[in-house]
C-alpha cells in the first residue's frame, strides 16, 4: 500500500489525533479498510490513483473533524485540544501566579498583623487572590473536560462545581475548614480522574493533591485551632506547613497549565486534503 501516500498521510494524522484512545489503533485499522476499498471502486471506474484517493478522502472528511466526532462519541478515551483547552490552560497558569501571590500575601499579613484583625491591605489582596485563582482553576477544569469530551468520568464533571463552590467560600480566607474542605474534595475528585485516564503530568497531579492536603492537615493541628478562631498566627510554625502546601498546589495547577496551554489546537481544518 506504499503507492497510496494520500491515503496513509491522512491515517497517520487521525492516528495522530487518536492517540490518548485506548481504541486508536481498532479505529485506525477500520477507516483504512474504508478508504482502501473506497479508491479501489473509484479505480476499477477509471480514476487515476491520486484523484481516486482526493475524492475518497473528501468524501470521507477532515481527520481533524473526524477524530473529534469520535471524541463525542461513546468511546471516549480520546484527548483533542482545541483554542478553548489552550486558553483554559494560558487561565491555569495565571491560576497558579495567584494561588502564589495570595499565599504570600497571607504570610506578609501574618508577619505584621499581631492583633488578629481580619482586615488591611495584604488582607485583603490574599482574599481576592484566593477569588479568582480558584475561578480560573475552575475554568481550567472546565476546559479538561471539554478536551476529553467530557469522557473523564463524574469525577472529572463534578470537580468544577466543587472547586468553584471553594472558590466562592474562599472570601473568607482564614475559615479554612470550609473552603479548604472544599479544595480537598474538589482536587481529589480531578486528579483521580485524570489518573484513571492517563491524563496530564504524573508530577503535576501529584503536587496538586499532595499540597491542599498539608496545608488542611497544618491547619487542623491542636497548635493551629486557636489561631482558626480570629487570633493572629503570631510565630505559630503551622502557617508555614500551610503555606508550602499552598506552594505545592499552585506548582501542580501550573504544571497542569502549562501542559494544556503548550498543545497544538485542532479547530482549524487541516490542509491534507488540500494537497
């Protein structure tokens, strides 16, 4: 099947397309029986082999279109990035400056807030940090399942919701019973889906779990409880557990960020068929 070049570039870019589908190679091997048998009729009425593949692969479709009506499909499985998944990735790195910058601010305000007043300018920077890098985490998880074809499983479709809900209660920063709870929940839902499917950097999903998990276990230690009750933190070591958690979690959504904004989107059509 050498001669038919036309044919085996178009498979090698839908293999392309497939290749986060378990079922890559099955879907491959059935679309080339498709085509072969396609430029054989067309031969067999005259056409000469490159016009006879042309209007085999016009007829068939863009690859591009074709793996993405297989992502929407019931097999699932198969990862296609898109415009929108690019920009949901560019929205999780920002995720993670914010997750850092509010982190930071926190400390600063412990360091010279000594009267537990919940208020001042790094206060007040450090809660609406928290805001928006938890809103535009969860328009990053928005965009994952949209590049999966919403094929990540409910883990993977409830994580928005439970990670935009701590967003939301993140106004009050230093309730951390509630809206890290939340993070918790949210963060364990999307990295265990991601797992499941092989889905983004092992390290990424790691340091995204592992760190809202220290810093929700720094802040419910026996040292950490009176300070959840309006007392400044003062010299109290647990912040800091806390604080390198937060660190940990914000280098994981960049990670997960960075891999998804890196990727080629396939919105526009290919120009194979234009050869």
């Amino acid at each position: 099947m050498a001669e038919h070049a036309l044919i085996e570039k178009y498979l090698d870019e839908l293999r392309h397309m497939l290749r986060r589908s378990a079922e890559a190679d099955d879907i491959v091997a059935e679309v080339a029986d498709h085509l072969f048998e396609g430029v054989f009729r067309r031969r067999e009425q005259g056409l000469a082999l490159l016009v006879a593949e042309r209007s085999v692969l016009t007829e068939f479709g863009d690859p591009i279109l074709v793996s993405r009506a297989f992502a929407s499909s019931k097999h699932g499985g198969i990862a296609v990035p898109t415009t929108f998944t690019k920009k949901a990735g560019l929205l999780g790195i920002i995720s993670a400056v914010l997750y850092v910058g509010a982190t930071i601010a926190m400390i600063v305000d412990n360091a010279v807030n000594r009267t537990g007043d919940w208020d001042g300018v790094y206060y007040n920077i450090s809660i609406y940090s928290f805001i928006g890098a938890g809103l535009l985490l969860t328009a990053m998880v928005v965009g994952l399942n949209r590049r999966h074809g919403g094929a990540i499983g409910w883990r993977g479709r409830a994580a928005p919701y439970v990670l935009g809900a701590a967003a939301i209660t993140s106004l009050g920063v230093w309730f951390w019973g509630i809206w890290m709870s939340l993070l918790v929940v949210g963060t364990v839902l999307l990295v265990t889906a991601l797992r499941e499917h092989g889905l983004a950097p092992l390290w990424a999903g790691a340091a995204m779990l592992a760190g809202p998990l220290l810093a929700y276990a720094a802040m419910w230690t026996p040292q950490a409880m009176p300070n959840l009750n309006g007392q400044s933190f003062g010299d109290d070591p647990t912040i800091w557990f806390a604080s390198v958690g937060l660190l940990l979690f914000a280098a994981g959504v960049y990670g997960i960020g960075h891999w998804l904004y890196l990727e080629t989107p396939v919105d526009e059509p290919s120009n194979l068929l234009n050869v």
